[in-house]
C-alpha cells in the first residue's frame, strides 16, 4: 500500500470517530432538553472536551499528509474536504453544548410545554446529521443531495418559531425566561441542520469534484426527498 | 475530417491563445513498435504545456517529433501530421534546419559546447547567418539572450570563461539562453530539471515562467509537481496514446479519467 494511503486511512478513522461522538453528543442534548435531565446535560457538556482534542488531531494529520506528500487529484480532495468537515463537526459539537445548556437552565425553571414541535424539529436535524455523515461514510452523493433539500424544512419549523414564542410570551409573560431558552434551542438547532448541509456539499465536492455551495438549484427529485 | 468530442477537446484553442503546434492522428513507430498511437494534442500559444506519464508512455518520442529530432533515429517512421502554423512539418521538402530554428529544444542534461558562455549563444546565430557582423550587435545578442534566461547577473564578468565552469543549474540556463537566441517561437523542454538541484530547478521554472509571455512551451517531466506548478495545460499520455487532457488545474484536482487519477496519485507507474 502506499505510504499516502496508510496515512488517509488513518485520517478516515479519526473523521470517523470525531463523527461517531458528535452524534452521540447531539442525540444526548437533544434528550436532555427532552427530559429536562440535568445530569444528563453536564455530561453532555463534558463530553465535547474529546471531540475538541481529537478535531486538532485530524487537522494535525491532515496538514502532515499536506506537507510530505503533495497530494492531488481525489487524494487531495478528500483532505480538503476532511478539514472543512472536521471543522463543521466541531461545531455541531459546540452548538450541541448550547443545547445542552438550554436543557441546565431550563431544569431549574418553571415547567412550560415547548412552544414548538420540538421533538419533530430534533428528529429531523438528526437525521440531517446522520445523513450527511452517512454520505460521507459511504461516498453517497444522493444521500448528501437529500441532505441539503431537508434543510428547507428545518429552517421554515425555525421561522414559524419566533412567532409562537411571541404569542407564547403575550399569553404567559411570567414565563419569559423559559420561553426564550426554547428559542435558542431553534436557533441552535438550525445551525446545526446549516452545517449538515455544508457537510453534504463538502462530500458532493469530495466525489465529484464539483463545488456546489451557493447553488440552491440544486436538483433534488420530490420523491427522493424523506419526508 | 470528423473529429470525437474528446479530439475536439485536446485541439480546442481559445482566442487569447491559438494553436501554434498541432499533432493531428500522429503516430511514431521504431520498428514494428508503435511507440505513439495517433494521437490529436494542441499546443497554445504562449502557454506552458506539460506532457506527463510513465517511461516509455511515449512523450519524449512526440515531443522531439515536434522538431523532427527524430529524423535521425533508424527504423523511425511517423505516420499523421504536426502542423506548426497550419503547416505540415512531415510533408516533403520541409526545411528541418528552419524548423529547427523556429522550434527550440532543451534537454535533460546541460549540454554546453565546449566553448565560453559568450561563444555558446553566439555559434547557433553565427553559423546561420542570424547575427550582424561586429562587436556590438554580438554583445547585444549574449546579454539579451542571459538576461531572458535569468543568467546575466551571475555571467556577466566571465563572459569569456569556459561554460564548463557553470554550475549545473547555470549550465541548463545557458543552454535555455542559447535556444532563445536563435528567436524561436516554440521552446521545447525534455526533462530540464531531472538533472538539478531543488534550487536549481526552482530558477529554471522561475524561468519558464518568464518564458511564457513570449514564447511557446511544451515541457515533458516526471515531476508531476513541476508540471503542476509550471504548465496551464497538462497531457497525459500512457502507453503511446493520449490519455487526457485539459487545463492543469483542473487534471490536478478532478481529472476525468481513472488512468490519470490513478497515474497522478501515484497508484500505478
């Protein structure tokens, strides 16, 4: 096998590993908020500590193979696109703390349903999440271009937010600080369907070589969509 | 005569860089071995091309076929045409020595003349008749043609010193000097930085660089770095025939064939 080989390989399984624990991170979040679980939300907070170290890691060996072994064609685009994806996963975990954080300080507040289908809006950015990391996995340039057509409907459940909360509040002003901790979670959650889609680019640019952001003409056949 | 799409793609020129050297269904056989399968490649005008691929996938045959180096070579036969400026350079009572001088060559190892830096740049123009006679127009003719090829500075007080003493990276150099005195409109390059140092190397492609806003470059390497750096266009040949070609940065970032992908990334060759 070739030494660049060896070294891609390597870089795969760490990707691998920074995206097993994201997720892991971003299904943990998403519960605590659901069960208002405080221990569960500090550990989940805790646990974005490994993804950091190991996102520098990934960057580290990407930038060695950059170095030693000039690498071109889809060798070089696989770690252009490592580094892009590596960075948005450290992200996702970050915003996933957020999350996290909500679920804290709403544990300590007054109880009040969400004022959105939270449960809907979580289900379908994790499966964004689980998407774009499976079309990486599996080089699934389909599965990346469903990915980006589901991001509409995260961010219409995101828009429809703010006036709930508003009506939400007007009913119920004692509430406020509760109500708002739920539209940070939106907004947390939008930005994370954001970086799946930016992750799903980033694979179509891995397989194809074609660079696809910024082009919401993107062809996503009705029936392929999953919802 | 009808031409595939991928034909049409090698030999497309634009307007700001039309086609100076044109092979069209060339081949070349030693013997009964066909050593380049016809192929259809164009060469833009002031633009770098580079011609990458394994030993013996034929590009050094077709590059010097382009100036009819191979002429000397027994059991050589072409068949198909090089058209240099629309015009046939195989068809018959084709002037070689003129083609020669309107189509320069460098090689892979510095091959000065056994004479002084001065007297290498002038023999070439001297013999054909290309320089006035006196002093001056001689001193014109070697600084110019040093200073084009990025070697003035480091000769300029030993003009008259053997070009042995060169370095090998100032020979190769004074051998690029040589051939531009001659004025040729294409220059081409067999393997010029095998033989140099990083550093070296890096001056010569400097040069290329420099080269290119006037003159025609075709560049055969096994440095696919260096063809990446140096070239606007890459041709990637492969047992004799052509395998692909295109705009360099883009055979180097998404080629369309898995020969080239595998060849480029080192998976095969």
């Amino acid at each position: 096998m070739r030494t660049i080989e060896a070294q891609l390989n390597v870089i795969k399984d760490q990707l691998l590993s920074v995206s097993t624990q994201v997720e892991q991170l971003f299904g943990d979040a998403v519960r605590a908020v659901d069960t208002l679980d405080a221990v569960l939300a500090r550990k989940t907070i805790e646990s974005d500590h490994r993804i950091d170290r190991e996102e520098v890691e990934v960057e580290e060996s990407c930038l060695q193979v950059l170095a030693t072994q000039q690498p071109v064609a889809n060798d070089l685009r696989f770690l252009v696109g490592v580094l892009k994806v590596n960075n948005d996963l450290e992200r996702v975990g970050d915003l996933g703390v957020n999350i996290a954080e909500r679920a804290l300080f709403l544990s300590q507040l007054p109880r009040v349903d969400a004022p959105f289908d939270f449960r809907e809006m979580a289900e379908k950015t994790r499966r964004m999440l689980k998407g774009c990391l499976d079309s990486l996995i599996q080089r699934d340039i389909e599965l990346a271009k469903r990915v980006l057509a589901a991001d509409d409907e995260v961010d219409a459940i995101n828009r429809e937010m703010y006036a709930r909360v508003y009506k939400a509040i007007e009913a119920d002003p004692a509430r406020v600080q509760s109500y708002m901790q739920y539209l940070s979670v939106s907004r947390h959650l939008e930005r994370i369907a954001d970086y799946c889609t930016n992750i799903a680019e980033d694979v179509i640019y891995m397989v194809t070589g074609k660079i696809e952001r910024h082009k919401p003409e993107i062809a996503v056949p009705q029936q392929a969509r999953w919802t | 005569m009808n031409l595939t799409p991928n034909t049409q793609a090698s030999l497309a020129a634009d307007a700001a860089h039309p086609t100076v050297v044109e092979c069209r269904e060339f081949s070349v056989y030693y013997g009964d071995k066909q050593a380049v399968r016809s192929v259809n490649l164009g060469f833009p005008e002031k633009q770098v091309t580079a011609v990458i691929g394994p030993s013996g996938c034929g590009k050094s045959t077709l590059l010097r076929s382009v100036n009819r180096m191979n002429d000397f070579v027994p059991g050589l036969r072409t068949d198909g045409r090089i058209l240099f400026r629309g015009e046939n350079l195989y068809r018959d009572r084709v002037d070689v020595v003129e083609v020669r001088k309107r189509i320069g060559m460098v090689f892979q190892k510095p091959n000065p003349f056994p004479k002084s830096i001065a007297e290498n740049i002038l023999w070439g123009p001297r013999i054909n008749a290309m320089v006035a006679r006196g002093r001056e127009a001689s001193e014109e003719l070697v600084e110019s043609s040093l200073r084009k090829a990025a070697l003035w500075d480091e000769v300029k007080d030993r003009l008259d010193d053997s070009a042995f003493g060169l370095s090998g990276g100032q020979q190769q150099r004074l051998c690029i000097a040589r051939t531009i005195a001659m004025r040729p409109e294409v220059i081409l390059m067999d393997e010029p930085c095998s033989a140099l140092d990083p550093r070296s190397t890096a001056k010569v492609e400097e040069l290329i660089a420099e080269l290119r806003q006037e003159y025609t470059i075709a560049i055969v390497t096994h440095n696919m770095q260096q063809a990446a750096r140096v070239s606007d266009k890459t041709a990637f040949f492969f047992e004799g025939k052509l395998i692909e070609t295109g705009p360099t940065k883009k055979l180097f970032t998404a080629p369309e064939q898995k020969q080239t992908e595998d060849y480029i990334t080192g998976r095969f060759g």
